[in-house]
C-alpha cells in the first residue's frame, strides 16, 4: 500500500511525543503507527471501522 501522500497527524493531547499518529486523509483508509518509529509498520483500518473505534475509545469508563 503506498502511505506517501500520507499526513500524520498526533492527538492535542499527547503531551511526552510517545503516542500513535494517524493518517486519515487517504481515500478509503485510515493508517495508524507508532510516533517513535515512522519507518516502521503500520496499520491500515477500513474509515468505519477506525470511527467505531475512536467512538468506542472516546466512552467515558465508569
């Protein structure tokens, strides 16, 4: 799959650089990778799915 129009992007609230980015400006996926380490693999989520995701992640716990 080629990630080289990709635009990574990290959450406002990561604060220490030790979080995930996410590439959603891709058409028909969303690509997830760990910010230590651009060059390394990447996980690819079909847009439904990284939204149900995000909605069930964004719940608050009880």
């Amino acid at each position: 799959m080629d990630l080289t129009d990709a635009r990574w992007r990290t959450s406002s609230r990561s604060g220490n650089g030790e979080c995930v980015e996410v590439a959603d400006n891709l058409p028909g996926v969303v690509g997830v990778r760990d910010s230590k380490d651009p060059a390394g693999p990447v996980l690819v989520f079909a847009p439904a799915a990284w939204r149900a995701f995000v909605a069930v992640a964004r719940r608050p716990t009880v």
